[in-house]
C-alpha cells in the first residue's frame, strides 16, 4: 500500500482518488477551497436546488455514465431535446450538424441562419479541392475555409463558446475537433457530415438533483473505501525528498509537511504550474502558457403564471458572438429537466421556473466586474427580446467562473506532450484535468482514470 495525495477535489481529483483507493492505496484528497466539486455546483434559488455549473454531460462519450453507473447513480436525460439559435433576428431551430458543420443542407435552408449568398457558399463546397491543413488550424478557420464565415460565425462560434466559452477561430482543431480534420483532409467536409451515421440515444445527461450529486457520490465513495478528504486544505508547496514528495499544505501561519509516495495534481493550469515551478520547470512554463476563459452563469426564477408559452423555444437556445446580444446561452431548466420542473411545484401555491443564461466568452474578463444586477439586467433585457418575457424573476442567483475553462490555443496537443514528457522525470507524480485531453466531464473523468493508470503501475514498480 501507498500513501498518495490527490491534490485538488473536482471530478478529476475525486476520479482518480476512488480509483486509487479501491487499488488498494491510502489516498488523502486536498481541496483548498470549502467544498467538493469544482465545475459541479448546486445551489437554492427560490428554495430550488439547481447547477449553477455544468448541469450536463456528453451521453456519447462511455466514461461519465459508466462512472455514474459504477456508483449506482441513476442518470436523467433531457426532457425536450430540441435546441435553437437566436440569429438574424429571430430564434431558429439549430440544424443537425458536427460542431457546426451541417449534417442536412436543406434541414439548415428551412432554419434561415445563412443568408441566401451563405447558403450559396455551402452549397459550393463539395467542389473545392482537399485541403492540407499543416501542422493545426483552429476549428473557425478550418470550417470558414471549407464552408464560408457564416457557418463558422452563426453555427461554430455558439457552439463552441457553450464548451469552451471561446473563440472558434483561436481554437486547435486537432485538440478539441479531430475528427473535423481527419473528414475534411480526406475531401468534402459537408458530404462527409452528411454521410455520418445517426448514433441515436440523447445527447447528454444529468441526474435527477443536480450534476453535482457526482461529486457528493464520488466524495462519499472515496470515504467508504478508506480515503481520507480534507477541505481548506490549501497546497503551498511541492518538494521531493529522496524517492518521496513532501508538500506544504495548510494556512501560512500552520503549514503541515505532508510525506507522501505519489501525487497527483488534479489542479486548474495556473495552480499546478505553481507546484511545479521548482520541480519541474518545463512542465511549469507550459502549464502557465495554457489561457482560460471567465464566464458567468445567471439563474432566474419566475412565477409560471408569469412567464408567456415558451414551447417555442424548446430546451434553450444560444447566441452567436455576431448578433452583438450580452448573453451567449440560455437554458429552459425547467423545461429540459423534468427534476426541475417538479422540484418548482408548489402544492396550493405558485409554481416556480427556472432558467439560466450564461454569459462571458475569452477576452471579456470584464463581463465578470459588473454587478450581480448589472448581469442581472442585462440577462433580462435579452430574454425579453428573445423570448417576450416581460415578468421581474422572484429570485436569482449570479455565479462567476473566473477563468474557469482553459482555451485549447493552437499546437495544444504537443504543449500536453510536452508536459508529459517532462514529468516522465518524476515518477509518482502525474497530472489530470480539464487542462489537457478535454474539457468535458468525460473527457476530464478519462484524463483522471488515465492518471492514477499511471501512478498505480509506478506504485507496484516501487513496491
């Protein structure tokens, strides 16, 4: 048995400590902030508990439901399924498409998002010649090449800004949209989508209470199995001492030195660079090289005797950069989540609904200095041109994610080689997270899985 320290208590942290620990290991999780989860967050607005972080995750992707299933959660999918875009004045049915790419021409014609001379330009495409497209290219300009900038401007950029809450045209292809490149560089890209087989099932998941349940369920595993957890428990310092690693955890007036066999640092960028700046200064100046984006998530909720039919609006909808809106997103949670719409339900009373809307993409850090009622105003000064609503929310609750989604910038994948490589140096220390393989829940719970892979295998070298 090893004592290993899993450094942060997101998915990833709490991912690779159960793992660890069913292993056979004696793993202590150190979370420096108060509670459990990272991007998974709940809390009560208009004595509702909902995610005021990611409320989803990718169906079709096997590591988040498995996981889920693995610790007996029962996973929920959208009851309406059916997003749309506020473009060009008016909230339109989103194609079917591959990030963007449109996977029905006609489909895209009848939701007028292009105009008549976009349209044109797609229609033209499968007799472009194959694109080589070197080393990288960003996702935006990858598809502005193949299809135009209307597609890359009203179908990628939103897309995009939901999972990156970035700039599709600063973007890698080869990190976050491989199999854009791979299509494109075998010729037509919109034949190709169209050729795609319907992988049928819903997109995404959740579970009934909030994804944050994840966590709580993850948390409660790892004690169950004998792992230790422990909350302001900041990391100040990360050092080897012969083949152990010893870090300075706790208040500067109080630092403990903890020994250990094994880390992980299941960290944001900033924070592992931080502990790997002596360690491991080429791994640290790459880390420190990855950008994040800030965003805001603002959750309001009206009395639904208040609130005009929205049926026309299906789950939500979202917003391209270039119709110059304040929000990027908006999401009917109670609409798109049964769980919600029941847990708004007040017998002999009114009901309650909730919506969010999020807002803030990179470069528009200052989007977070504005007051809760500045964001607030703005959310609703949006909705009402969207949607009609004209009724004043009840209650609302005004989240910050301060650089909270790290951007995947052009020649990202051979920064993550390269840091990689260069922990190869360090055996029993291994990093996980958003930061390298996918932002994604299941892209983040593959990336922990892959970690304590690596520390498992080092712990029964050295044993």
């Amino acid at each position: 048995m090893k004592r290993i320290a899993v450094v942060g208590g997101g998915v990833a942290g709490l991912t690779a400590a159960r793992d660890l620990v069913r292993a056979g290991h004696h793993v202590v999780v150190l979370e420096a902030s108060p509670h459990l989860g990272g991007k998974l967050l709940r809390t009560e607005v208009a004595g509702v508990v909902v995610d005021v972080g990611a409320e989803a995750m990718l169906a079709r992707r096997p590591e988040g439901l498995a996981l889920a299933a693995s610790l007996g959660l029962n996973v929920v999918h959208p009851a309406v399924q059916s997003s749309r875009i506020w473009t060009r004045g008016a909230v339109r049915p989103l194609p079917r498409s591959l990030m963007g790419v449109p996977m029905d021409v006609e489909q895209l014609a009848a939701s007028g998002v292009l105009s008549d001379a976009g349209l044109a330009r797609v229609r033209a495409e499968p007799g472009l010649p194959v694109t080589a497209f070197g080393d990288d290219i960003s996702v935006g300009d990858l598809v502005a090449q193949r299809l135009g900038d209307e597609v890359t401007d009203r179908l990628v950029e939103p897309l995009l800004g939901g999972v990156y809450a970035g700039r599709a045209r600063d973007i890698s292809a080869r990190a976050a949209m491989p199999q854009l490149v791979a299509l494109a560089e075998r010729g037509s890209l919109l034949e190709a989508a169209a050729a795609l087989p319907d992988p049928g099932g819903p997109v995404f998941g959740g579970l009934a209470g909030g994804m944050a349940g994840l966590a709580d369920a993850l948390a409660d595993s790892v004690i169950t199995a004998g792992g230790e957890i422990r909350l302001g428990a900041t990391v100040r310092a990360l050092r080897r001492e012969g083949a152990a690693y010893v870090l300075e955890v706790g208040p500067s007036t109080g630092v403990e030195a903890l020994t250990v066999d094994a880390v992980v640092l299941a960290t944001p960028a900033a924070a592992s660079a931080r502990l790997l700046a002596v360690l491991s200064p080429a791994a640290a100046t790459a880390l420190g090289g990855i950008d994040h984006a800030s965003m805001a998530i603002v959750t309001l909720a009206f009395r639904a005797t208040d609130l005009p039919d929205l049926a026309h609006a299906g789950s939500g909808f979202l917003v391209p950069p270039v119709d110059g809106r304040r929000i990027k997103a908006a999401t009917l949670s109670f609409a798109k989540w049964a769980w919600v719409r029941e847990a708004g339900r007040t017998p002999g009373g009114d009901d309650v609904l909730l919506l969010r809307a999020s807002l803030g993409r990179h470069g528009e850090e200052a989007t977070l200095q504005r007051t809760d009622d500045e964001l607030v105003a703005a959310t609703l000064a949006d909705l009402e041109d969207a949607l009609g609503i004209r009724a004043r929310p009840v209650d609302h609750h005004v989240h910050r994610w301060g650089g909270g989604l790290p951007q995947y910038a052009l020649g990202h994948l051979d920064r993550v080689a390269g840091i990689r490589t260069a922990l190869v140096d360090l055996p029993g220390l291994a990093v996980c997270g958003a930061a390298y393989d996918g932002v994604g829940i299941p892209a983040v719970i593959a990336s922990a899985h892959r970690a304590a892979t690596e520390i498992a295998e080092i712990a029964e070298i050295k044993a």
